[in-house]
C-alpha cells in the first residue's frame, strides 16, 4: 500500500509531491499494476474505505 506510513517526517515532503514523483518513478508497471498499489491494495484490506 503505497504511503501507508504517512505522516512521514516532514523532511520528505508533502504527500502531493511523494505522490507525484512515485506515480513518474512507477511508471513503467502497467495501469493495473499502478492502480494496485495507489488504492485496490487499501480497499481490499480495508473494506470499509469504499
């Protein structure tokens, strides 16, 4: 699950700005791959999200 330590240390920036630069770094895994580890990862642990 992508970020799911946040808040990190503020040190690493905000989540917009570790969001953007992972989905550039992560780019190259498919869209499914990529949809699994921004969100469908969190909703199948926690149901209650949806």
């Amino acid at each position: 699950m992508w970020s799911s330590n946040y808040p990190a240390h503020p040190k690493f920036g905000g989540i917009k700005a570790r969001l953007e630069e992972s989905k550039r770094a992560l780019a190259f895994l498919s869209r499914e791959d990529q949809e699994w580890i921004f969100g469908k990862t969190a909703l199948s642990v926690y149901p209650a999200l949806r």
